[in-house]
C-alpha cells in the first residue's frame, strides 16, 4: 500500500480547492469501499469506484433513501419524518409514482421546446455584462440561466427565481460554510415561498409547473402542502447551483486547456456536445448522494450492516482510471465517455439532465459568439461544501462591446 494521505471527506477545508481527488485516487486503489468516521456522526462507507457507485445507485432495495435520506448528516425524527415527503428521499414504488406527475417536462422533446426561450434568456444575460469588459463570471453569468429557465418553467417571476436560488446556496452549504439556524431559515423562507405560490396559482392559473402539481393527484388524493412544498423546493434547489457550477467550474477547465478551448471555439458546432459531456465528468458538480443500508451486505468485500451510511462519491467515480483513460486529463473529445455527474442510471437519474445539458450547450455558445476572448482575471475561489462542487467566485474581463 502507497503512503494514504490523510482522509477526510467530511470537513469544508477538503473541497476549499475543488475535489479531493489525491484522496479519492488512494482510495479507489486500496480501499473502495472505506469506513470514514465523523466527528459528529457515527460513520460511514465511502463508495470511489465507478461500478461499485453505479451498482450502489441501481439497488434501491438494498441501498435505500428513505430509511436515512439522502445527506451524510443524519437528519433527526422529525426532519427525517418531514423530508420523506419529497421524493428524492422515497423509494420505489412510492418514488416512481411521484416522480411521474412531472416526468414529462423533462422529457428531451419538452425540453429542446424550450431551446429558443432559453437561447432569448442566455442573450439578455450577456448583454447585460458585455459593455462592462469585466465581471464574476459564477455571479454574473453562470448563475442567471438556471435560475431564470426554472423560474419560467415554474412560472414564477424571473428576479425571485434568483432569490431562491441564493437560498439553494445558503441550503447547500456545509456546516462550516452556514450556521444550521442560516440553513434552517433559507428552507422555512423557500417553503413559505411555496406556500405563496400555491395561493396565488389557485387564483391565477397558469400553464407551468407551480400549476400542473398544485392539481397532480397520487392515488387519488392530492398533494399535502408539506409534499407540495417540498416538490417545489427540489425542483428550485436541484437545478441551480449544480449547472451554475457545471458552467463556472467547466469554464475554468477550458481556461487551464487553452488547447482545447481553441479548437471548441473553432468549431462549436460540432465539438459542444461532447464538451459538456467532459466538462460534467471533469466537475462533478454533485459530490455525493447518500443511502442507508436496508438489510447486511457486501460490496467490494467490505461488510455493510443494516443501518450504515453508504455514500456515493460522484467525482471519484468519474476519474476511475479501470474506465476513463488518464482520468485527471481533460479532453473535450472524450469517447465513450459514460460518466455519471447525472448519478448511475438508477430510479433517482437525475430528471434535469436534458435541461442541464441545454443550458450549459446554449450558454457556452452564447459566451464564446459573443465575449470570445473571455479571459481569467483573478484566483477562482472554490465553495465551502462537501456536497455540492463548484466556484464562489471566477473573475474575467473581454473586449467590452
Ligand atoms: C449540471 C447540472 C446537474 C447535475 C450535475 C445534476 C446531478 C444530479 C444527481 C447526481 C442526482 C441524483 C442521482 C441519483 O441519486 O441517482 C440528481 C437528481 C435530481 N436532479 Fe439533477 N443535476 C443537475 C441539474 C438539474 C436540473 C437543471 C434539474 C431541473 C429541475 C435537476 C433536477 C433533479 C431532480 C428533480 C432530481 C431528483 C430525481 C429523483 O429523485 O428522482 N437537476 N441530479
């Protein structure tokens, strides 16, 4: 065995320059699957490999999300009790039945309907920025098209999808990152949010998604205010700070491979496509996601007890050299290239994927067309999160319009 760096997986301090790949390496290689004590918790199993985290993410039977949810924190009774009502914390059959109310939407023909809004939107953001010749790309830029196209699909006005998806933010952060009170406050203030918005969309209804859940039946019964809340929220919170970071965080990928930026930019058309697709692999914006064990198993020899943490790691499973070769390389014409930024192909597949995919497609071209000497002007500053991966902050400057 190599020299293992120190592991620790848990503390913000490991994410402050990105992912911890030194560790991840170490671990794919001598222990896939690895306990990993907390300091406030009781422990859990690190997934590193590519197929050991797709076969975590295919069995919801014996790795399930409703026994423990979806966080390595242990939520308590009755958080747990209260998160159950959303569906990323439910297991089959319950799952699919929820998932099915908005399944549709995210279809790849619903969403290449929304090419042209969304190709108006990425517009208005760049002309915003363009006479400026400088400004914080994660800010400015990445972070507006997420928040604007979920706004418009929820039908809520566009400046309060940016509210919410500061409160995302402050939701995401780890506990170094926001005190637990700043992080309970930003639910309480999204939920009430909600609770707006179903009031009004019962007087003003509308052809979106705020609408279509508020009459959505499960088994004939209606959606309670907590299950509608909680809809709400997951649909605001999964969508922004995860392609915004995708964008900043794949950005910079391109500034650090000037190579390859300068063949994307010569021919978008053709290399884009295959460009997101890396850029997704390379950032993993999601970090983890976390499974409670239903019964005693095995996985890559390690003995799992009913009741133990199971956690996914996302970024580590995208660099396993047994299936990328030179897995740290970022290479805009990767193929195959069967990442899973998106999760492994199991029941909670990422619903937003086709979405993500045409904003970051639409967003890029929209940059490169028309800000194409767009440059680093200062250090990147990474996000204090275990969870979610990505940049705080990306200084750039152009050639004003
Ligand atoms: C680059 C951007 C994105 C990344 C990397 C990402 C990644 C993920 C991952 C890893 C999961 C969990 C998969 C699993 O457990 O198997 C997930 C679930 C989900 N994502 Fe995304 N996502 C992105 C964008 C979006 C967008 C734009 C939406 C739009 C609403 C969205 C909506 C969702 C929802 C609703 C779930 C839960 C699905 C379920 O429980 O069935 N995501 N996403």
């Amino acid at each position: 065995m190599s020299q293992p760096p120190a592991i620790d997986l848990v503390s913000a301090a490991a994410f402050a320059n990105g992912q911890p790949h030194e560790q991840f390496r170490w671990l794919r290689r001598n222990a896939p699957v690895y306990w990993h004590p907390e300091p406030h918790g009781r422990g859990f199993w690190a997934v590193t490999r590519y197929h050991d985290v797709r076969a975590v993410g295919r069995d919801p039977k014996t790795y399930s999300s409703y026994r423990g949810g979806i966080l390595i924190d242990d939520p308590g009774g009755p958080a747990l009790a209260e998160s159950r009502n959303m569906m990323l914390m439910m297991d089959p059959p319950q799952h699919t039945r929820y998932r099915q109310l908005v399944s549709r939407q995210f279809t790849p023909r619903s969403v290449q309907a929304l090419r042209p809004r969304v190709e108006e939107l990425a517009a208005k953001i760049i002309d915003r920025v363009s006479a400026r010749g400088e400004c914080d790309l994660v800010r400015d830029i990445a972070g507006e098209l997420p928040s604007y196209v979920i706004a418009d699909l929820m039908g809520i006005p566009l400046e309060d999808g940016r509210r919410l998806y500061e409160l995302t933010e402050k939701m995401h952060a780890s506990r170094e990152g926001a005190a637990h009170d700043e992080r309970s406050l930003a639910s309480i203030e999204m939920l009430n949010y909600a609770i707006g918005v179903a009031q009004h969309k019962r007087q003003h209804p509308g052809p979106d998604l705020a609408t279509q859940l508020l009459h959505s039946e499960i088994d004939g019964d209606r959606l309670t205010p907590a299950e509608y809340g909680l809809f709400f929220m997951l649909l605001i919170n999964a969508g922004g700070d995860t392609t915004r970071n995708l964008l900043a965080a794949g950005m910079l990928a391109l500034f650090d491979y000037p190579e390859q930026r300068r063949r994307l930019q010569e021919n978008l058309d053709a290399l884009i496509p295959a460009a997101v697709e890396e850029m997704l692999r390379y950032v993993s914006p999601v970090i983890y996601m976390r499974r409670t064990a239903a019964c005693d198993t095995e996985l890559a020899g390690a003995k799992i007890r009913a009741g133990d943490k199971v956690v996914m790691y996302y970024g580590a499973a995208n660099r396993d050299e047994a299936v990328f070769t030179n897995p740290d390389e970022f290479n805009i014409e990767r193929a195959p290239n069967d990442h899973i930024a998106f999760g492994g192909g199991g029941a909670h597949f990422c619903l937003g994927a086709h979405l993500a995919r045409l904003e970051i497609q639409v967003m890029l071209r929209e940059i490169f067309t028309r800000l194409p000497d767009l440059r680093p002007a200062g250090p990147p500053q990474w996000l204090a999160s275990n969870f979610i991966s990505g940049l705080s902050r990306l200084p750039v400057k152009f050639t004003a319009d």
